[in-house]
C-alpha cells in the first residue's frame, strides 16, 4: 500500500500510524531541514482496519494522510526534528534540534502539543526520546559535555552518554513529562539507568528495557515502588559496583564484539544482531524460558548477505529482519516459528525497490523503507 513519495520512518503503531520524518531537503543553505511527520491511514470501508495510507484530494504530490509535527517552537531552517516511535494511543516520541543543530532535546507528541523533555544532570545536555510504551512511558538518551560540568551523583559520574526513563505525571488534572520543581532547568522526571548502559533503544509495557553495559548483555526492569504502575526506581546499586542491580544479564554468543537491540514484544521476546570477531553481523533473537531465564537463538545470516539484522517483532512473535548484501542492496525476510522466508518473493513493489522492514505489528502489517519513501504490506486472507 502506497504511502507517498519521500520521507524517513521508523516505526508503526497497532492502528498502522507510521512515525518518522519528512524527506531532507536538497537546499545547501538547509541542509538540517527536516520535520518529524507522522502518517495516520484511513479505514475507507468501515470494517475497523486502516486501508488507505496516502491520499492527495487537490492532486498536489502530498499526501493529506501526513501532519508534520515542526519541532520545539525554534524558527529557522536548521532545526530538524525526527519522530522515532509511537504508541497505540497516538503518542509520538522524537527529537527536536536547538541553537541551529548546537544541540536538542527528546519530545513527546500528546496529539496535540510537543511537550520538551528538558536535559539531563546540566541545561546543555542533549536528548532523544527513542520509543514510548502504552502507559506513555518514555525511554531515551543523550549526552554532551559543557565546558564546567556540574559534579552528578557519584553513580552517574560518566557524563558522556546516558539513558533515561520519563514516567509521565498529572499536574492539576494535566498529564506532563517534564517538571521542575527547584528551577534549575533540568527535568526532575528523567531517571538515570546507569553509567555504561548503553544500546538501548526499546521498551515493553511493564518498562523493560534491554541494553549492554559491562558484563554483557543485561535486561534492565525498573521497580513501581508505589504501585502507582509507573516505574519509579530506575537504578539502583546496593554493592556499590557501579552495575545497575535491576539490570539482569543475558546469554551471548561466544566471541561476539558488538550487539544491539531493536524491539522487544508482550511475550518477552527480545530481537537484535550481534557481531562477531570477524565483523560478520548476525540476526539474534533472545527467548525467554519457563523457568524465568533466557536463551540465545542465533538467527543466523540471509543468503547471499554479508550482514543480517532482526528489526522488529510482533505478540505472535514473527519477526521482520534484513540482510545486506556486499554490492549493498537489500533483502527483506521474515521468521516464522524459527524459519526465515524471504519478503522480497512475497510482494510486487511495482516501481519501487524494496529496501528494508521497519516494523510489524499484530494484524501482520509491514512497514517498509524502498527507495522513495514508506510502503506498508498488508496481508492477502
């Protein structure tokens, strides 16, 4: 299903809502211009369902399915914002350039108005807000360095990248994501996981974020001290080791280098790559067990490619992935129930090229990068 021309996307909701950003533009003078956008089908028939992600009534080459989000009330060309996520209530997360691209912070879309995250430890500390749970949950990173840094809790104490969970609050009947109750410009809601987690980039509805940090893989699970059912204690190091004590590591390969994690879904099944010594990238799936513990499941390569990645995977546990090949083209698969099958053989792009999956969600859609602009694959009953 076609969904215009232009633009990068990154994620997909239940309802097929895609978040991302609008095509860059070619003015040299802008180089940095570019808008968060998110794409919300249509259901044309009434059963329900979205059928319809592109329409253009005045037959300009836009498509009226796509707002654009703008950024943090900065004005001028070099102010990007990018949305990386959105949850099944609309919610979008993204970030947004400051100071002419010197820095930026993570926002969340209500639907309605961009709410500004705030910085972390010191004022000139940049964020992202990298994906968003159903709760409205939010998890992100940042960093930067200024030139006099504030001395942070001793736990803290690597400035140059952290991740963070925002929970949001109600505030006189109004829900928010950033406070700050002493003035000191940072937001009192953003929780620290720890210095040295690090690759984190997704979250499930209980708060679970999976990342590295120096014992390998660790599968991070705040605490909801208040039963409140927000996490309210994201960090916590009782023997002082400076290792997240919520964290709780996971099995690797023998001799991996690098590793990363893409999705995690309702079941506890964790999706990524790994690397090994040679710098071969494999798809990589962590499961987890009866007994409450993990295993590896190595996904293996696709054929042909000289890289594999597991990109997203949904409740049913299909799993959306691609392979690069060494000439740099792409092939998209899926695994299901542990077999991969190749997407490119199930679909007739038309004019367009396949490039690679974004997403997948419970009704089997597919969201799909080509080489000018989203597609989604829906499937034939």
């Amino acid at each position: 299903v076609d969904c215009g021309v232009g633009g990068y996307y990154y994620a997909m909701n239940e309802h097929g809502d895609l978040a991302g950003e609008t095509e860059r533009s070619s003015d040299p003078e802008a180089p940095w211009d570019w808008k968060a956008s998110l794409i919300l089908p249509e259901d044309t028939d009434g059963d329900g369902y979205p059928d319809r992600w592109f329409r253009d009534a005045n037959s300009d080459g836009v498509n009226d399915l796509r707002i654009t989000l703008g950024n943090l009330g900065v004005v001028g060309p070099n102010e990007p914002s990018s949305a990386y996520d959105i949850n099944n209530h609309g919610e979008a997360v993204g970030m947004s350039g400051l100071d002419n691209v010197a820095r930026n912070h993570g926002f969340v879309w209500d639907g309605v108005v961009m709410h500004d995250l705030g910085a972390l430890f010191y004022e000139t500390f940049s964020t992202q807000a990298d994906a968003i749970n159903d709760d409205g949950v939010v998890l992100g990173g940042g960093g930067g360095v200024p030139a006099e840094p504030p001395e942070p809790p001793e736990e803290f104490a690597d400035l140059g990248h952290q991740h963070f969970i925002v929970a949001p609050v109600y505030v006189d009947g109004v829900r928010t994501w950033y406070l700050d109750a002493d003035g000191d410009d940072l937001n009192d809601l953003m929780q620290p996981l720890g210095a040295g987690f690090s690759r984190a980039s997704c979250l499930d509805e209980a708060g679970r974020v999976p990342g590295v940090d120096s014992r390998g893989p660790v599968l991070l699970t705040p605490l909801d001290t208040d039963e409140d059912e927000y996490p309210d204690t994201c960090f916590r190091d009782e023997n002082a080791d400076g290792l997240n004590d919520l964290a709780t590591v996971l099995p690797a390969p023998t001799g991996y280098t690098w590793m990363e994690f893409h999705a995690i879904n309702e079941n506890g099944w964790i999706v990524g790559s790994w690397d090994d010594s040679r710098g071969v990238r494999y798809a990589a799936l962590w499961r987890p067990l009866a007994s409450g513990a993990y295993e590896f499941v190595d996904l293996g390569g696709v054929s042909r490619c000289v890289e594999a990645l597991a990109r997203d995977i949904n409740d049913d546990n299909v799993i959306v992935g691609w392979g690069r090949t060494r000439k740099g083209a792409f092939k998209s698969v899926l695994w299901v129930d542990g077999v991969q099958q190749s997407l490119n053989d199930q679909v007739d792009p038309g004019e367009r090229t396949l490039l690679w999956p974004i997403a997948i969600n419970n009704r089997g859609e597919i969201a799909m990068s080509t080489d000018n602009g989203p597609v989604v694959l829906v499937p034939v009953p």
